[in-house]
C-alpha cells in the first residue's frame, strides 16, 4: 500500500516537468513568432520607404532638371549632405546604446576600420578618396541619364547593377559560381538590349540608356572594391565612411561645379532661380533611401530592402504614365519584365539548390509514408493468414 501511495508521486512529477517544459516551448515558439512578425513588419515598412524615397528622389529630379539643368551640380549639392550619416548614427548610438561613449571615442572606435593608424592622410586619398569618385560618378551619371529617357527606363536599368556586381565578384573576389545568376546577367543584358530597340535606337535614347548603364557599372564597381579593399564594415564604420565622402566631395569636388558654371555649361542666371526647395527635397529623399540601405540590415532582412528598388519601377511607371509621353509598348514591357525577373533570381541566396533538394526529398517522404498507410490493412491482413495457416500445416505432418 505504501509503495502504492507512493508511486503516483514521480508520475505527477513527470507530469509537472513535462507541463512546465511544455510551458517553456510555447513560450519559445511565441517569442520566435512574436520577434519574427516584428521583423517583417520593420521590413514591409523599410521597403515602403526604400520604395517611396528612390522613386521619388527620382521623379524630383526629374521636375528639378525643368527649372535648373544642372545634374553635376545637383549631385555634388546631394553629397555634401552625407556629414548627416556619423551624427545621426551617434545619435542612435545614444539612445540605444547602454553604454554610452562620447563622439571622440566613437569616432576613435570607428576610425580603426581604416587601419591600426586611423584615418590618415594616406589612408584618406588610397582608401576614400577613390570611393568618392565612384560615388560622385555613380550619381552623376543616373542624374544626367534622367534628362535623357523617362524615369521608368532608368530606375529598371540601374537594376542591373545587382547582376554586374555579381560578374565582377566572381572574376575579382573569385565568389562562388552559380549558374542561376548567370542566367540573372544574360536577362540583364537581353532587357538593356530590348529597352534600346524599343525607343527605335535614336539619339538620345542611346546616350540615356548608355549613361545608365555606366551609372550601374560604377555602382557595381563601387561595392566590389569596397569589399575587396575594406571587407565588411560595422555601422558606425559605414556611417563614418559616408561622411568622409562628404569631406572629400567638399574639398576635392567642389571646384568643378564652379567650373562648369563659369564656362556655362551648367549655368544659371541668379541664384533667385534655383529651386531650393526641389534641390533639399531630393537629397532628403537620397540621405534617406542611403540610410535604409544602409543600416535597414539591422531590423530586416536584406532580401526585403532590395525588393523595395524593384517595387520602385512600376510606382515610375505610374508616374510616368500620367505625367510624360511615354508609350508601353510590348518590347518596352517584356524588357522590364525581363530585367524585373533577372532581379529576382540574382536575390536567391547561395544554397537555394540545397534547400529545394532538401524540400523535394520530404515530399517524397511523405508520399511514401501516405501509401504504407493507405494499404496498411492488405499488408497487415497477409501475414495474419500465414501466421494461422502455418500451425496446420505443422500438426498435418505430425
């Protein structure tokens, strides 16, 4: 009896264990499900505003190039504006930081990105100095290509940039081969192929299409030597290198705006003129769509943010329709689809083909576990009878 009474105890134990460890599960399984639905509600509103901040930037400078013609200027006026990225991120730093530093040990921090020695004179004109080139050219050339073709054409061109740098990374960085984004880039350069007969190869079609797709060559080219020559950056690192492209587009770049007004060929009458509010307008948007690219990473995933430039085409394409002349016609469509698709595929991560083997083989599973169990009566049923018929035959030859 007392065995009996005693016994129930390590069961109700079990019971509680497996309660509480249940318990712990759920809550496991809420917090996963609760910190995943914050992500991708962070990511649906980072790509709402990666989305909104590129076509509009876009389209602004589109209506800027109607009052004041000047793109090189325009682009040189945006870049100063990147002094914003190291303050803004120190300020994020503070509030979210619990232990807090002051700017020069932020920056000092931050300064080690470049080497043991800092940022140095020599660090500054090997490291930054060709970044900001690229950077001023990247801009440059997407601004001046908007003067020359619709919005639409330049946002889906400048998507193939993502298959550039894929080709580059694997000639330059020796990057895993994958021949979906091979096939990625042969889209790419098929769509640029068709989005110049489209407009019947004039002009200035030709230079607008060329122009773009220079603006994507150096963009490509941007990111390989950044990650060949600096690797990966923190976010303060990539905030302080922002802002030092500024400095260098302030102390290097300025005089050519100065040039090119005073041989007036980007030249304005007064000052009075210039749309201010469209030139602050557009580097707002620029700063910001930088910035959710930049440091979105850290609420969302990347996938996200890249699919917000993509989503930018057609709001362009709405615009564009209702606002210029532009005609859809079906090579212009199958052009953007085109090169919307090699977009697409160039975001699949590098063991997408491991995943999609890893799924078919549990689906084949499955279906074999399915047919077992749908005839699990015929085949349980046959052994029986040969179990039973078995002791007759033994007893008849006994």
């Amino acid at each position: 009896d007392e065995r009996s009474r005693e016994s129930p105890a390590p069961a109700e134990a079990q019971m509680q264990a497996g309660a509480e460890g249940g318990g712990r599960v759920n809550r496991c399984c809420w917090k996963c499900s609760v910190a995943q639905l914050k992500k991708i509600f962070w990511g649906v509103a980072v790509v709402l505003g990666v989305c909104s901040s590129w076509s509009g930037s876009t389209q602004l400078a589109k209506l800027t190039f109607k009052k004041f013609d000047a793109p090189f200027t325009l682009t040189w006026f945006a870049t100063n504006w990147n002094f914003l990225f190291f303050p803004l991120y120190y300020l994020g730093h503070v509030f979210k930081s619990a232990e807090k530093q002051s700017p020069k040990q932020r920056y000092r921090e931050c300064c080690r990105f470049f080497g043991d020695n800092g940022l140095t004179l020599k660090v500054f004109f090997t490291k930054a100095a060709p970044f900001g080139v690229l950077w001023t050219l990247t801009n440059y050339l997407y601004l001046h290509a908007i003067k020359k073709i619709n919005t639409t054409d330049v946002s889906v061109l400048f998507c193939c940039n993502k298959a550039f740098v894929f080709l580059l990374s694997w000639i330059v960085l020796r990057d895993r081969f994958m021949g979906v984004r091979i096939v990625a880039a042969i889209f790419a350069i098929a769509g640029i192929v068709m989005m110049t007969y489209a407009d019947g190869f004039h002009s200035h079609s030709v230079i607008g299409i060329a122009l773009v797709v220079g603006s994507a060559s150096m963009s490509a080219l941007y990111k390989v030597l950044f990650k060949l020559l600096l690797g990966s950056a923190k976010f303060g690192e990539a905030a302080l290198f922002l802002s030092v492209l500024a400095v260098f587009n302030v102390l290097f770049v300025t005089c050519i705006p100065v040039i090119l007004y005073f041989t007036k060929v980007e030249y304005w009458s007064s000052f009075d003129i210039i749309p201010w509010g469209n030139l602050c307008g557009f580097s707002v948007l620029l700063l910001t769509f930088n910035i959710l690219l930049n440091f979105g990473i850290a609420i969302t995933y990347p996938t996200l943010i890249s699919l917000g430039i993509v989503l930018s085409v057609p709001v362009n394409a709405v615009v564009d329709h209702y606002t210029s002349e532009i005609v859809f016609n079906s090579v212009r469509v199958i052009a953007i689809i085109i090169i919307g698709l090699g977009f697409l595929l160039l975001l699949l991560p590098e063991e997408w083909d491991v995943w999609v083997i890893k799924l078919l083989t549990r689906l084949k599973v499955r279906k074999k576990e399915e047919i077992p169990e749908g005839n699990g009566d015929i085949a349980s049923g046959l052994p029986n009878k040969s179990r039973r018929t078995r002791p007759s035959m033994s007893s008849f030859a006994h």
